[in-house]
C-alpha cells in the first residue's frame, strides 16, 4: 500500500486558488476510528467560508472537507470491514480535524454509515449524499415535521439540499412550491415534482392572494435576506425553518420579532450533527435511487486535482446540483 496521498490543504484564507493540492502521508486511525479510502467527496458551502476565513474555530493548514464517501480500508477495533462502502460527515471533520478533500480519510467509527445495498451506482452520485441528504431529510422531517397535506414551500429551491429536500417532501405526501431566482430553472424544479413555482424577487410574500394559498411549512435555505419575505408566506400556526444562507448574511438588520413573526407562527432552525447524520436513512436512499424512485442532482463533478475550479463554481453558482470531486 502506498504511504502517501493527495490532500488539498489550506494555508491561508483567500480565494479558490489558495486551496493546494499536496502529498502527504496517509493517516493512520487509532482504535475508535477508521480509515477511508476516499472515493468522492461533496463540496459544502460551509468550506467556502472556512476557505474565506471566516470559520474561527479552524486553523490551518488544515485538510477541508465535511464529508466523504468510500471504501473501508482499515478499521483497528474491527467495527468494520475491509472493502465496506461507506459515508460519513460532521463531527469536527475538516475543521477541527482533517477532513475528506483527500485520497485517505481518518473519522471516528461512530460517524460513519455503511452502505449494505448492492449498488452499480457511481461514486459521482455516493459522493453526493450524505451531507446534502443528511440536511434534507433532518430539515424536512426533524424541523419541519413535514407530513401528508402540508403545504411545503422550499426557499431556494435550486440548491441542492432544497432539491433534495423536494424528493423527500414529495414522497411525504405534502403539496410543494420551490423558488428560483432564474424563471429559466422552473423546468428543473418541475422535473423534481413541484406543484408550484415562484419566482424570487425577494417579495414572494406580495405574488401570494390569500390565506388560502399561504404555506404551513416553509424551509428558508435563502437565509436571513428573505427570511422577513419568508414571514409573509407563512399561515397561521406555520413553521419557517431557518437551515441556509445561500444569501451570505448570517444577522438581520433591525429585527423585530414581533413584527416579522406572525403571531401563532413560529422560527425553527435546522443544524445536523453526528446524531442526525446516523440517523438518516442513506442505505434505504441509495435503494430508491437504484430503483430510480429518487432523483439525486449532481451538478459538476471534478478531479482532486481540480479542486480551485471546483471552489469557482460554487462561488459562481452555476452547478445547478451538488459540485462533486473525485480522487482517483
Ligand atoms: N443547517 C445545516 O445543517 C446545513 C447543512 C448543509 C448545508 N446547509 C446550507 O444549506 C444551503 C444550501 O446549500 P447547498 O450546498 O445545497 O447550496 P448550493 O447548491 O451551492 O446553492 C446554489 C444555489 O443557491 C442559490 N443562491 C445563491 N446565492 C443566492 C443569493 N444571494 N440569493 C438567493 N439565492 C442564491 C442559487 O439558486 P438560483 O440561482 O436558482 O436562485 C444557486 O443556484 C447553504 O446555505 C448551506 O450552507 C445547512
């Protein structure tokens, strides 16, 4: 076995150029962890920050990456098997220890899902679940609590997680509406079966006529830019589930909750941790994509090598879908 890997290593923060593609020696786990041979890895806007700085608890260099999806190579406490497909996210991964922008990854063995379906699919589409599936279905299923007969509004709609979460809502049974800021997209969100679609002028609240047609859950993925229009969508007695903020503003300027929050209605957020990855259902996932009863979008998939014009596509927005890279 080779003793070195490539790794993609930050220094210092800046643009999608100062992420380095280096050899480095391969990890080794310790008892409790394991080692993953890196087949794909999915690209996480929260690396955009850490790569922007603005991640405080990382220092660098530090090895990026919030998740990763492979093959078990090693495993010193026997938890797994050599060969095993396997996924992972969270816990600290690429922020406060090395992360998954590599070709070996070293995780603790309570983060880690094995994937038991016989599976043709290809590691593009592996590597594009667990941390956008992870935020989807805890979004839409822990927040939300989305069920049959809900009207389901989706912020965002075009990101991956909102497309994902579409899927998942869908399959729940809710009626479901989704926006986009290009009119040009509403094809897309179609083809994921949306039954409504807006476009995001930033007051969706004024294209809305009545209470009638008003939703009683509404995943915010814009952020905190719309999150007052957002308010003006909701019914009475409805959720607004604060999990993005594809808008790049994390505070609200001159915020008055009881002016913005209508009275009955309420502010969720959604913020996944190791806990909520274990629990979401990705074998049974990647089942349902098999059988093509699933959609997963991947956008754009890249080599390691590769990785600076990977980070500018999702500072430009244009991947339509989850930014996936591969290692081999
Ligand atoms: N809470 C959690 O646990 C958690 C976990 C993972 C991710 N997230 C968050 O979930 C959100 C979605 O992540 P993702 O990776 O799925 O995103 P993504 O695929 O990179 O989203 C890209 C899309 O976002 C829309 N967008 C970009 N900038 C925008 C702006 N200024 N205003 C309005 N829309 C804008 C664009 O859609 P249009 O051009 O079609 O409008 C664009 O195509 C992110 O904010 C991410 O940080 C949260």
């Amino acid at each position: 076995m080779a003793t070195t890997m490539k790794a993609v290593v930050i220094h210092t923060k800046g643009g999608p150029e100062v992420l380095k593609v280096e050899e480095r020696p391969i990890p080794k786990p310790d008892n409790g962890q394991v080692l993953i041979r890196v087949k794909a890895f999915g690209l996480n806007r929260s690396e955009m920050f850490t790569r922007q700085g603005h991640s405080p608890g990382v220092d660098f260099p530090r090895i990026l990456g919030i998740e990763a999806t492979g093959i078990v190579e090693h495993a010193p406490g026997g938890e797994f098997e050599k060969g095993q497909i396997v996924m992972t996210a969270m816990g600290g991964m690429g922020r406060q220890f090395d992360g998954g922008y590599a070709q070996y990854t070293v995780v603790p063995t309570n983060q880690v899902q094995v994937i038991t379906a016989q599976t043709q699919l290809g590691w593009d589409v592996l590597g594009a679940m667990p941390e956008m599936i992870q935020t989807a279905y805890g979004a839409v299923t822990k927040s939300l609590k989305v069920q049959k007969g809900d009207r389901f509004l989706v912020r965002g709609g075009t990101t991956s997680v909102g497309l994902a979460a579409i899927a998942i809502a869908k399959q729940l049974g809710a009626h479901v509406a989704a926006t986009s800021r290009k009119p040009e997209r509403e094809n897309l969100l179609r083809e994921y079966g949306i039954d409504e679609f807006f476009v995001d002028d930033g007051a969706i609240g004024k294209q809305i006529k009545n209470d009638s047609q008003k939703f009683n859950k509404i995943l915010e993925l814009v952020g905190t830019t719309t999150l007052k229009d957002s308010f003006q969508c909701v019914s009475k007695g409805g959720v607004v589930s604060l999990t993005g903020i594809v808008g790049n503003s994390w505070e609200i300027d001159n915020f008055a909750p009881m002016e913005v929050i209508p009275w009955g209605s309420s502010l969720a957020t959604y913020g996944g941790w190791i806990e909520e990855f274990m629990e979401t259902p990705l074998n049974d996932i990647v089942q349902q994509v098999e059988a093509g009863k699933f959609k997963i979008k991947v956008g754009r998939v890249f080599h390691i090598d590769q990785i600076a014009e990977a980070h500018q596509c999702m500072d430009d927005n244009t991947a339509e879908g989850k930014i996936v890279v591969l290692t081999d």
